[in-house]
C-alpha cells in the first residue's frame, strides 16, 4: 500500500503536513466537507487527499489529489496502483486540468435549425432524447440503436446497461479503430484477446510497432528500462526509431505494412532448421502442418525484398529467439502496427501468436504470460435486476465474424447508418469523427442519423455533428464504479470524487445515463446509485467501497500469478490453432499466410505510406485541447510530419520547411521534422492533431489530422478501419 | 550547509517530457511557464542511429551570470547555494535572460517577472512531494537530487561512478551534472 494512504480521505491541518483530525464516521462527501469547514469557520488552507484514476489515457493510473481549499494542487502517484507503481506520465499531470478547462461544456446543447448550439434543459434534452428513441424503437426496433464508447470504469457499464434495457446489442468499443484486429487475430489462435510479454525477465522481446516510452503507462517503461539493465535482447521493429531506443539494442526499420512477412519469415527459419519446440507444438496445437506447409517457401530471402529487412537479420532474429526460448517472445502490442492498420493486421496478430507458440513460451518466465484477474460476482437481482436478454446478436457481426463481440466494428454501425438500418447513435468519451478513418465521409454518414447524442466534457468534432451534446463533469468531479485491473497480482481500484462539480449543469455518467435511461422508458433498470452499486461489487470480492475509498487501490494477493501452468487454450479445439475453420469461414486463409496491404507506396511515383503514432505528452486527440501539453507540442513543433533525411535532400527540402501533403482524398500544408530515424517509404504523421472543432480553443487548427488521409474501409473479416492504408504524396510549399 | 546539486542522465531519458509537465502542476505553474526546456540530438545516419534527449533547467552556477546582471538583486544565491529569484524585486528588465548561457529562465506571461527551477525539495516536503517534482515525476529514474559536499550522498556516489559533469565544464560552475 502507498505510504500516501495513510493520509488519505484524511485532512491535514494547514501546510505544515502534520495528520490532524480523522473524518468521523468514515467517508464525507467533499461537499459536506466544505460545509462542515464552513461552519466551524476553520482556517483556510485545509487540504484534502482523494484517490482517482487519471483519464489521460486508458490505462487509467492511480494517484493521489491534493485538494487545498477545494482547488487541486499537487498529484501524487499511487505505489499499489500496477500501472503506476509509484509514477504518472507526463500527459497526467497536463491532463488533471481539463476540470479547469474553459472550453468545457457546461450545458446540454441542441442543434438549432441554422446549425448552431443553442444551450437547453436537462429536462428538454431528456424529454426530446426520449421521445426519439421511443419513435426509433416503435417504428425500427432496438436495432436501429447503436452506442459507441472508450471503456471507463462507469462508462463501460452504463453504456451497456442502458442499450441491452433498451433491446439493443449494438455497444461497439474503439477498438476497430484502436485493438480490434488485434484482439481478434490473438482469439482465433490462442482463444484470448491479449497476453502479458513478461518483457523484465526476458532474454529476448520482440516490439512491433509499440513504443512502451511514447505510448507511456509507467509500469511499461519500468519493465523495459529494467530488461535493458538485466541484459535482455530488446529489438524494436518499428519503421520508426522510437524513444523506446534508450533502452533497446536493435532498430529493425521495416517498411510499414510488412510485419506479417517477417514474422512469417522467421517462423519458416525456425520450423526449417528444426529450432522451435517440437514437445510444445505436439501437445498444445492444431494445425501445424498445416501451417509448416503453408509457409514452406516464406523464407528469409523471399521476406527480404518485402520488409526491407535483409535475409541475414531475419535469420539471426530467429535463431536468437530459438537460443532465448522459451524466456522470449513477441509483445503483443496494443494500437501499434496492427492493431488496426492494414488489411493483413488481424493475420498479423495470429501469426504472431503462432510464432510464439513455437517458442513455447506460455507462461513460461521471460515469456508470454495470462495473468490473473478478478471479477465482480453475482449482485442482488431485486436491486440491480438483469436486463432482457437479446436474441439479435451486435450488427456486423455477420459481415465481420472475426471481430471479437464485446468490441464490435462501429465502423459498420456508421456505415448502417448511411443505409438507414441503423437510426439512432450514442457516443460516449468518443471522438470517432475525427478518429477514424476519412471524417468527412463518417461525418456524411452520421448526418444520416434521426438522432446522434454525445456526451463529453469538451465540444469534440463528434459532439459538432450532434443533435444534442450532453455535458459530463471531468474525472475529477465524479466518483466511478470500481476499475478491476488483472495482472501478476490483480487489484481494484477507486476513481473517486476529488473536486466538487465545477459548472453546476454537468452529471456524471452514471447519473446522465439512469436519466436517459427514465426518459426512454428503461428506468426501473437504475433504480440505484453508483455508491450502492460501487458497493455491491466489492461486497463480491470480499471488500466495500468505505474500504476501496481509504485506501485507493487494493491487491488480491491471494489470486496472485504464479509461472509454468498450461494454458486452457479457449479456442473452438481447446488449442493454439495454427489453423482456424472460422477464418477460412470468413473468407480468409486456414493458415496465415502472407497478404499484402491493400495499397503500397511506389516510391518513383513520389508516394510514401502515411503512417501516424503517439507522443509521449499526448493521447489520440482528447488531449490536444489542454493548454500546458499544447505548449509543449508548439514549442518543439511536434505537430510536424517526419520526413527521412536522404528524401528530404532528394527533394530540397529543409528541416523545418513547409510542404504540402496530397492525396485523392485531402492535401494539408505541414512544416516537417527531417531525420534520420525514420524508413524512407514512410511519412509520419502524429495521430494528434488537425482539429478541426473550433470550440476547442487551444487544440483547433494546429497541424494536420493523419486520418484526413485515410480512405473509409474496413478490413476483411475482423472489421479494423484499416488506419495505414494509404498513401500521400509531398510537395514543398509554393511549388 | 549543504550545497545542493542535481544529476541528470541521458542515457536514461525517453524525452517523454514527464519532468516538465510534473513541474508546472506541483509547483503550481502556468500552462506556457516552462522551467525545463529540452535539447535532442541525433547521431549517425539511417538505419543507424542514436538519439539523446537532455533535459536543461537552472544549473544553479555558483558563478551565476543571472545574479551579476540584474540590477536589483531579485536573482541571487541563498546560503544553501540555491539560485532564487524574488519576484517581488523583479522589475521584467529580462537581463537575466539574456545573460543566462543555458535559457533556461522563464517569463511569467501574467506578473511580467522572470522565474525559473528553484530546486523545490528544499521547499515543498509538504503535501505528498518529498523531491523535487522534476525527480520524483521521472519515470526512468534518470535524475538524482542531493548535497554534493556529502561524499556519501547518491549524487555524489553517482557523480563519481558515471562520470558526471556539468554541461558547459567549468563556465559558470554549475550544480547540475550530466551523464551522456
């Protein structure tokens, strides 16, 4: 436990830090608090600590907020919080101060007739909200409703909730824009959507396209830092030379798209040379002869051209893994180079289970692990009653078979929504119109909509295409439901209330949704509130929230990871699958096999594959509009695209100097960052910027939105948008 | 009196501008007041290549040029040898930024008077922060702070093992050191 929880939920008398007084009767709301202190007149300067998870990104770290005078001070990072482990990045600091925010919303808003927001009542939005959904629903069915979110610790529930009350399955994730083909891939060969690579205790780790100290959460860049200094072999493959290199051996620059080869190529080398393990593959697999069969002719001369990699680097790669195995393996990434990319991302990911497979390096220290989990149990059906149960499964799901269930493709919600089958759109803490692939033609579609709500905290380029935008109060202001965090020991965690509600006509999650929930005629199913809810969950796990609220997070030593146990493999065969009978169902390969992006960039064209990525300082574009992190990306112009030094000399073009980017579909002007870390086939563009909501003061009109680029597709199968997919073309500005 | 002195590492440093970040919420900053700036060098050509962030922010010079020029002695060195600027005696003349070898003070975009890093673990153990933000918010561990009379202090320790000097050598004698 945090040597910080000890004053927690406690107050501190004046500055001087010595613990005062603790909060009679356990837990006060902050509310009281400041009328208690009120009443009895105490001096000012009275600090609070409250425990809450960061929301800058989702790995949602735990810290500490030191409120003095109900003004957030300091953060300080939680020890117990496994992702934060003592730290918080630098996004977390910038991004507590979206509370202060003055492009916050502050009101439910209406389009009006000529297109502008007018601000209205929460009982007119209510009322108006209701009484669509009830026309939707009578006339098209639940169906023709369809939500989209970015799972919070309450979002993810009362999303869900509130649909299937209604009748409809269609809760789509991000993910089809973020870890959809991924998590898809990994569950057609190994059953699961994810792994741990136990990256510290390696020999050898493996990145493709993931950079643990750009895309940061904490515990990531410690494990990494801690791997180098243990000795591990670290091999970043990456068209980018991330800053993950301070502590990496090896930059394998591939050209963007290409992963699937190489990977394919050093599994070839390892079942040609007879190095990977036989014993492994006899008892946990199906299929591999299949697959052997399959690749038999991928070797690292046919990978070579392909990847830009050159034969003898794939082929020491591979007996480098096979001398480490099974303390080795490939780390499954996250967004990164397939999580959502290209049209071979999900034939990507299997493969890439299926290479690691024949390290045998499951649950093996140093290797790829299934760590453990805790879940809530079974609640009080009086209180919290079971929604009806849905005959119709999630929309898409026939078209894209792959995509795992509890993600969906929205994608093709957005596109059902052009054709008419789907009506009626919630979005909630998501940003899919300018996050996606082509904004102007999702816009296009989504304009189709008899009713499009967003609720956030700021006015996003999805909350612009609305009908109605509800205000949500910042992280800050709301108390959520408990976050379960699985891991080598899995906890629970509280983001509880650290400040009071700011703009008096914001609601927290919870409360916006179990009021949608009463307007559309669905409220007997939130007939409680998210404390007695909060509470009811712990009380399954043996603990209450008065516990969860004193000490912020709490481990469940008991469940704790232990090394060597097989995996129960929970796909259709109980094995890895080195071939999937609902592949070749869906229309692709049994056996992955190499499959070529969608499109290539040909450089004597003067094209170059658009690729984007995260900043350290920034997530997707949620946190371009906060002022300190803005400051940051303008001082250092970390808006630019980055363009290979030997290009920019080809072309005359200056570190610095401005260019246009062009394609069929969009052309921007850009100033650009010419280095030497970058493949030469390759443009990057960081995924952060070009907004174009002009009510975000700060974030609107600063660099270009990458996925302008991208063309509206979905990928074969697993439903990803395919956000590498194209190719752009540059001039320098003014010729 | 212990002489204070910070270590930064760029061996170890992501870039990940945490340290800057972390210092403007703690010690209560405006979004544009930045007390580190940052430095980032490439080296080699592709494929092979190394990058190296380094982190500036005030060295606290025992021989501080800052301190010589302003004219009414806002910036001067305390007892404890750390680098302070009044800012009710700032008058804005911005001198000291001028004279300043590293750049790292910073203009309060509000009060007009130059501020820059003020070594806060000497002042702030209260309130959940035991180091100086900078430190404590490093997620590599890449800085150390501490008394570089002790010869037994970490910094001091490290100084000697990684073979740390300030940026400049002897220019203004600093108290931030580097590992490069």
């Amino acid at each position: 436990m945090s040597e910080h929880a000890m004053t927690r939920r406690s107050f501190l008398a004046g500055s001087a830090g010595v613990a005062a007084v603790a909060a009679a009767g356990g837990f006060m709301g902050f509310g009281a608090w400041q009328q208690a202190i009120a009443k009895e007149e105490e001096p000012p300067g009275r600090t609070e600590v409250v425990h809450t998870l960061c929301n800058a990104c989702s790995s949602k770290c735990g810290y500490d907020a030191y409120v003095v005078d109900g003004k957030l001070t300091k953060l300080i990072a939680d020890e117990a919080h496994p992702y934060a482990q003592g730290k918080i990045c630098g996004r977390g600091y910038g991004y507590s101060q979206i509370a202060y925010s003055p492009d916050r919303l502050t009101d439910p808003l209406k389009r009006s007739a000529d297109g502008s927001f007018e601000a209205i009542s929460w009982d007119q939005a209510l009322d108006e909200i209701g009484q669509k959904v009830r026309e939707i629903v009578e006339k098209d069915g639940p169906q023709a409703l369809a939500m989209v979110q970015d799972p919070r610790p309450s979002g993810k529930y009362y999303t869900k909730r509130f649909m299937n009350a209604l009748g409809s399955p269609n809760v789509y994730t991000h993910g089809a824009a973020c870890n959809l083909s991924k998590e898809s891939g990994f569950t057609q060969a190994i059953g699961t959507g994810n792994f741990e690579s136990d990256v510290e205790r390696s020999k050898m780790t493996m990145f493709i396209g993931r950079s643990y100290a750009d895309a940061i959460r904490p515990s990531s860049v410690a494990a990494l830092q801690r791997a180098h200094e243990n000795g591990a072999h670290i091999v970043l493959v990456d068209p980018r030379l991330s800053n993950s290199a301070a502590f990496a051996d090896e930059w394998v620059p591939i050209n963007p798209g290409t992963d699937l080869a190489l990977i394919l190529a050093m599994a070839n080398v390892l079942i040609d040379q007879g190095l990977y393990d036989k014993a492994y593959v006899a008892a946990n697999a199906v299929g591999f002869d299949e697959w052997a069969a399959a690749i038999a002719g991928l070797t690292p001369e046919w990978a070579a051209p392909i990847t830009g990699i050159e034969a003898s680097t794939i082929r020491r790669l591979a007996t480098e893994f096979a001398n480490a195995a099974p303390a080795a393996s490939i780390e499954p990434s996250w967004r990164g180079a397939f999580g959502c990319s290209y049209r071979n991302s999900g034939e990507t990911a299997r493969a890439l289970c299926l290479f690691n497979t024949l390290l045998g390096c499951w649950n093996q220290e140093g290797g790829a692990l299934f760590t453990s989990g805790v879940s809530v149990g079974k609640l009080d059906p009086e209180k919290f009653p079971s929604t009806p149960k849905i005959e119709d499964a999630i929309i898409g799901s026939v078209e894209y078979p792959l995509a795992l269930k509890s993600m969906g493709t929205n994608l093709y919600a957005a596109q059902m929504a052009k054709t008419g089958k789907i009506k009626g759109m919630f979005f909630y803490n998501s940003n899919m119109a300018a996050g996606y692939s082509n904004p102007a033609e999702l816009a296009s579609f989504l304009d189709r909509l008899k009713l499009m709500v967003v609720i956030d905290v700021q006015m996003s380029e999805t909350a612009q295409l609305a009908d109605y935008v509800l205000p949500e109060c910042s992280f800050l202001e709301r108390m959520e439901l408990p976050e379960f965090v699985g891991g080598k020991t899995p906890v629970v965690t509280l983001r509880d209330q650290v400040l009071d509600v700011i703009h008096p006509n914001t609601l927290p999650s919870d409360q916006i949704f179990a009021k949608l929930a009463q307007a559309c005629g669905v409220g007997e199913y939130f007939d409680f509130t998210v404390e007695e809810l909060a509470d009811a969950q712990l009380r399954t796990v043996g603990l209450s929230l008065e516990e969860l609220r004193e000490a912020g997070t709490i481990a469940f030593p008991e469940k704790a990871y232990s090394y060597g146990a097989t995996p129960k493999w929970k796909t259709p065969t109980g094995k890895v699958q080195f071939a999937s009978d609902a592949c070749e169902k869906a229309g692709l390969p049994r056996c992955p096999v190499w499959m070529e992006p969608e499109v290539m960039p040909d450089a004597r064209a003067g094209e170059f594959r658009l690729i984007g990525g995260k900043q350290a300082i920034h997530s997707h574009t949620q946190t371009a509009n906060i002022e300190a992190l803005m400051d940051i990306t303008e001082e250092y112009g970390l808006d630019r695209a980055w363009i290979n030094a030997s290009v920019a000399r080809d072309l005359g073009i200056e570190d610095g100097g401005l260019v246009v980017l062009h394609n069929e579909l969009f052309d921007g002007p850009i100033r650009v960052k010419v280095t030497e870390r970058l493949n030469p086939t390759a443009i990057y563009l960081p995924s952060h910027y070009g907004c174009s909501s002009k009510d975000q003061h700060t974030a609107y009109g600063v660099g270009l939105n990458v996925m302008d680029f991208v063309p509206f597709h979905i990928e074969p199968g697993y439903g990803g948008a395919m956000t590498q997919e194209t190719v752009v073309k540059m001039q320098k500005a003014g010729e | 009196m212990a002489r204070y002195g910070m270590l930064i590492n760029t061996k170890k440093c992501i870039g990940c501008y945490a340290c800057r970040t972390a210092c403007q919420r703690q010690n209560d900053l405006l979004p544009d007041e930045a007390f580190i700036r940052f430095e980032e060098r490439e080296e080699g050509a592709y494929p092979n290549v190394a990058v190296e962030h380094v982190p500036l922010q005030c060295m606290h010079c025992e021989d501080a040029p800052c301190a010589s020029v302003c004219p009414t002695g806002a910036a001067h060195m305390g007892a404890d040898g750390i680098v302070s600027v009044d800012q009710g005696r700032c008058i804005g003349c911005l001198y000291c930024m001028a004279a300043c070898p590293y750049q790292v003070r910073s203009r309060n975009s509000q009060t007009g008077a130059v501020d820059k890093c003020r070594f806060c673990t000497v002042s702030s153990h209260e309130n959940g922060t035991k180091m100086c933000s900078c430190v404590d918010a490093c997620l590599t561990d890449a800085r150390i702070f501490g008394d570089l009379d002790d010869p037994n202090s970490e910094i001091s320790k490290a100084i000697v093992k990684e073979h740390a000097t300030p940026l400049k050598g002897d220019l203004t004698r600093a108290k931030v050191y580097y590992v490069r």
